[in-house]
C-alpha cells in the first residue's frame, strides 16, 4: 500500500521520535532528508546530509539528495 503523506510536520515529528528511540540509521535520515526536501526546508536538508556524513552515517542516497539539491538550486552556499 502507497501511503500518501499530507500532514509532513507530523511525519518529522514521528520520525524524530523514532529515531531517539531506535538510533540514528541511515533509512531514518534519508527518509527525514526527503521529508524536508517536500516541505521545501532545503538547508535544513542540506543540515541533516551533514550531519550525518559527520556521524560516518554514509548512505548513496545521501550523495544522491545533495546533488539533488545542488542541481535544482545551484550552489547554495553563495
């Protein structure tokens, strides 16, 4: 079953709990870095890919979400 999320604040919220319960793993923080990147809270995204890079949490889907957003914002940092 699809699961259409409409109420995303919600969905970071239950996640966020979940992983202070459970840890931090990778499936978490991609699925997080999706959520944020929905809401279009795109540093926020950007924060999270850093972070868990930092925390040697190295998932391709995380290089894929950063090229993600570099492509569709060109570099942000500027």
């Amino acid at each position: 079953a699809h699961i259409v999320i409409k109420d995303y604040p919600a969905a970071l919220d239950a996640l966020d709990k979940a992983s202070s319960i459970h840890g931090n793993s990778s499936d978490y923080i991609t699925k997080k870095i999706d959520l944020l990147i929905k809401m279009d809270k795109t540093q926020a995204a950007l924060v999270s890919i850093e972070r868990a890079l930092q925390e040697n949490i190295s998932d391709t889907s995380l290089y894929r979400y950063a090229a993600k957003i570099h492509r569709q914002f060109g570099d942000i940092d500027e």
